[in-house]
C-alpha cells in the first residue's frame, strides 16, 4: 500500500510551505548518519545509499516489532501509542501531485530508508514495493542485498544475521530538518532533504556507540500510479552545524530515549 499523507497542499513546484511534522503510532524510525569510515564505504561501493532514512511502508501498522516496549506502570517500557499524537492515524491517503506533496514523500521516503527495518531483508523489500517506482524495485532489492551483508551488519554492532545483541539498543533513525524542489515539472521532480541521523548500538560496553551525523540526500521521484516514487537517491556529507557543548548521554539514558520516544514518520 502506498504511503500518503494528510496534508494542506500550498504552493507549487518549488514552494516552501511551513513544515509540519505529527508523531505517529509506530517506533519506526531510521537515521542514515555515516557508519565508520570502512562500513560507510562499502555502502558507496555497491552504489547505493543504504542507510538514508520509519518506514512509511509500516506507517499505519497498529503493531510493532517489540522496540517500543510493553507498556504498563512501574517504569515498563510504553505501548507505541503513548508516544503518539493522538489515537488518529497521521497517514490517510496519498502525497499530492504537486510540489509541496513530492517534498513530503521525499521527507518520509529518507526516513524510511534510513530506518532500523531496513537491516531487515523481508522488511526492507516492503519498505521498497511501497516507495520505488516499480520498474526500479528489483534493481533496488539487488543492490541493496549486497550492501546488507553480515559483513556490513558486524560493522555497525549487529549480529550477522542483523539481529541486535541481547542486552543493546540498536538505534538507526533520521531526521529531515528541511526540504527544497530543485527540479520539477508535473510527474518529475528533484528534492533535496537535509537531515540529521543517529547510528549506533546503546549499551555498556558498546563498541559502536550511538553517534550523529549530518547529511543532505537528493531523491529524483515519479507520479506513478497515483502517487510519487522514487527513481534514484544520492546522498553528500553536510551541512554540518557547529557541535554544541552537550554532555553525551550514557548509554542507558540513549537506550531508554530511544525506547520511550517514537520516531517521526509524517512530515510537512
């Protein structure tokens, strides 16, 4: 099912309407910040950005894969729901066809593609059939098996297998923090999305511990089929604001953060 959105539509191509961003029901959330250096690097061999950006595809989904905890009293992780906005689904129908609706679909497209469900393989193909054009998918699937290697996995604190270690908090999120057309006409448009992420494995001892990075990817997105898809993705370095003075959390602190607040899916 294509991701929509239920916005007010302002301005055309290239309009830069106020951004709005809801909380959801879901945990899902991706951050796409740079691995180390080795990891980072293989993602740029194979030719694909593979850690952009919750999964749209799962925006709806009442459910969860279990990291947004049980709920209850007595310091029990919550439901999904409690960190919502409101028992209304955020997400009703599908991105409008103009400038501001490819803005959006870029916006949650990043956060998609970046999120921890993409280190899962049937996942991560869902996450594809819902925002890839369809004659791109396969090559999409491909590209992006061979990028999710246990190889890769290992390099940022996972199990081979992509499963996190028991006592961690795998933490994959992203953030867009802004969105420009550079590009459009009716059924093709270019979108920049500048977007900070988070990457890493909370707990002690944690070799990979959760780190920030900041980054601009630009989508090249289609009308198809009533909605916009993605064609190609490229990602750059930047725009890097100067780092603050803020005491680094622990690794605690980082897990529970994580557990307790739900990501963003639904912007502008």
């Amino acid at each position: 099912m294509s991701p929509g959105d239920e916005h007010e539509a302002s301005g055309g191509y290239g309009g830069s309407g106020q951004t709005r961003t809801r909380l959801p029901d879901d945990v899902y959330g991706g951050a796409r910040p740079r691995t180390r250096s080795s990891s980072r690097s293989l993602v740029t061999v194979v030719g694909v950005v593979v850690l952009l950006i919750a999964a749209i595809a799962f925006a709806n989904r009442g459910d969860d894969d279990g990291s947004s905890g049980t709920g209850g009293n007595g310091g029990a992780k919550p439901e999904a729901a409690t960190t919502a906005a409101s028992g209304t689904k955020p997400v009703q129908a599908g991105f409008a066809h103009d400038g501001q609706g490819a803005q959006s679909a870029a916006a949650n497209y990043a956060v998609s593609l970046g999120s921890a469900e993409m280190f899962d393989k049937a996942k991560r193909d869902a996450i594809l059939q819902a925002i890839i054009t369809p004659s791109r998918v396969a090559q999409f699937e491909g590209t992006l098996d061979k990028a999710y290697t246990p190889a890769f996995n290992k390099a940022v604190g996972l199990n081979e297998d992509g499963s996190t270690p028991s006592g961690y908090t795998f933490v994959s999120r992203t953030t867009p923090i802004g969105t420009k057309v550079t590009q459009g006409s009716a059924d093709n448009t270019t979108v920049e999305v500048w977007c900070s992420g988070l990457l890493g494995l909370a707990g002690e001892n944690s070799t990979n511990p959760v780190t920030s990075t900041w980054f601009t990817i630009t989508m090249q997105l289609q009308w198809t089929d009533g909605d916009w898809k993605i064609v190609t993705h490229s990602q750059k370095d930047g725009p890097a604001p100067v780092p603050g003075d803020d005491r680094a959390s622990s690794a605690d602190e980082m897990a529970k953060a994580v557990e307790e607040y739900g990501g963003f899916t639904y912007a502008r």
